[in-house]
C-alpha cells in the first residue's frame, strides 16, 4: 500500500474513483440507492473543491447507508488521504479491497 502515497497523486485516486463509480462500476444488484448516489456525488465534488474533511463526513455517511458498497470504504480513504492522514487512508483502502477482492478500480489505488 505504500504505492497509495507515494507513486499516486490525488487527482489521479480520484479519477480511478471516478470511474470505478461510473454506471454498472459497483453497485451491485440493481445499482445503488439514489440517496447512496447522491452522497458518493456530494463527496467526489468536495474533494474536487479542496475540501477533504467535508468529503469525509459525506462518505462516512454513505458507509452507514450501504455498508456493503467497498466504493464507500475507498471514498473515505482518499478523503483522508487528501487530509494528509495516510494512516488511516490506508485502513479503509484496506478493507474496501477486503470487501471487493478483484475490484480492478480499488486495485488500483493500491498502485497495482
């Protein structure tokens, strides 16, 4: 994981984010929750604006609402990676892989 912080800026996690969230690029049976969208939308546009703990807070949120849904656990990581909290960026990371083996987008947060 130390790929995360090194190799990988920020705006390329958050392109891989980007379209790992695209249509049909995560969730699940009959896609996500509108409210679930619209979360993971409201905290992908505050980490576009430079407003990381925001984001965090919003995919925090999103966590509570679809547990199952890794996308969320990576949000979150790159949230606190943007935060300069790489820690704890890598914990989530973590557990979004754990969640979502094979996920080619969460993959490549991990720089492989």
């Amino acid at each position: 994981m130390a790929h995360l912080v090194s190799a990988a800026g920020p705006r390329r996690l958050l392109a891989v984010l980007a379209l790992a969230l695209a249509p049909g690029g995560g969730g699940g049976r009959g896609g996500p929750a509108p409210a679930a969208v619209e979360l993971r939308n409201l905290g992908l546009a505050q980490l576009e604006n430079e407003q990381p703990a925001p984001a965090a807070a919003s995919f925090r949120k999103l966590i509570e609402l679809a547990p199952d849904d890794p996308l969320g656990y990576a949000d979150l990581g790159l949230s606190l990676l943007r935060e300069g909290n790489a820690a704890e960026a890598r914990k989530w990371i973590a557990e979004a892989l754990r969640r979502a083996p094979g996920h080619a987008g969460l993959l490549a947060l991990d720089g492989d």
